[in-house]
C-alpha cells in the first residue's frame, strides 16, 4: 500500500518501494491532483503495470497534470462517464462544457445530480429546511440526469436503485478518459 502524507508531492520513495516489492498492479485511492503526481512519477521510474483511480480522480485534470503519455491506459473507476448516451448526461455535458470551456468532472455530474433531488423536493412542496429533509424522505425514488434511478435506502443513505448499476469503468485513451472499448 502507498502510504502518503497531507500536501506531499513527491511520491517516489513509495512509488519505488512498491516498484522494488514487484507490484502487478496499482490502485490510487487520491484526489485527481495526487493520483495524477502518482501516475507522472510511477512512469518516470518505469512503473509499467495497470493503473486504477478512483471516481475522485475523474476529471480531465487528471490527465493534464500527469501528462498524456503517462495516463495512457489508466481505468478510471466512475460513477460519471462524459461519454455516455444517456440523453440526461448529453445535455449535462453541453451545457456545462459550453458554459465554462472544458468538460465536467465527477463532482460537477454528482453536484448536478444532487440538485435534481433538491429541485424535486421543492416541486413536491418543500418549504424550507424541515419540509425540505421530510419531503425528500418521502420520495420513494428518483430519475436523475446522471445517475438514473437513485433511492435514499432505510438508513437514509443514497443508492442506486438495485440491479441497475450506475459505475462506469473508463480508461485514458489519447489523452482523455472515455468510455473503454467494449464497454
């Protein structure tokens, strides 16, 4: 395991402990901004194994810090895929990329998303910030742009709806990450 601390940015000693342990394989658990530095420095000591992020990592920042020549190839685990046909995430990707000149990351797709489920409530006769919490309980599911069907479960915790995964695994692939062949 890598093992980093806050505000490091110089991740070889790890990055060649891990080499030296002959690692088949590297999982990244970071921000884009730190996963990014790890896959730049992981290559420049000639790292050459599969490379998983997180949907954390999911933003085209990710591939512009680590360079696209040592981000080709990574799997991108991700709830979003700018590249889907949902017609729902098409428009989200418009809209946004002709808003503000570049596509949008994982967190801008989840806080979209996450407005959907504000904006119903209101629909559905919220009020404030108690009728707010209470209507949104009350609603038994949701159709959200990005993510599809989505519930609250008993725990009050979000979830898709089961059966009806919502994961994408995407890969860089000529300096963007994309839906992977296939897939």
């Amino acid at each position: 395991s890598l093992v980093t601390t806050t505000g490091q940015k110089d991740f070889t000693p790890q990055l060649t402990e891990l080499k030296n342990a002959g690692i088949d394989s590297l999982v990244l658990l970071n921000l884009y901004t730190d996963a990014a530095l790890q896959i730049k420095q992981a290559k420049a000591l000639g790292l050459d194994v599969p490379i998983l992020v997180t949907a954390s990592a999911n933003n085209p920042e990710l591939v512009n810090i680590a360079g696209a020549e040592a981000a080709e190839g990574t799997y991108v685990s991700a709830i979003f895929d700018p590249g889907s046909s949902n017609e729902g995430t098409q428009a989200f990707v418009k809209a946004f990329s002709d808003a503000n000149g570049r596509e949008p990351s994982e967190g801008a797709a989840v806080a979209y998303d996450s407005a959907w489920v504000v904006f119903r409530a209101f629909d559905e006769g919220a009020k404030d910030r108690e009728s707010l919490i209470s209507t949104i309980d009350g609603i038994e599911s949701f159709d959200l742009p990005i993510v599809g069907e989505f519930v609250f479960n008993d725990k009050h915790e979000p979830t898709v709806t089961p059966g009806k995964p919502s994961q994408s695994l995407l890969q860089v692939q000529g300096g963007e990450i994309k839906t992977r062949p296939g897939a």
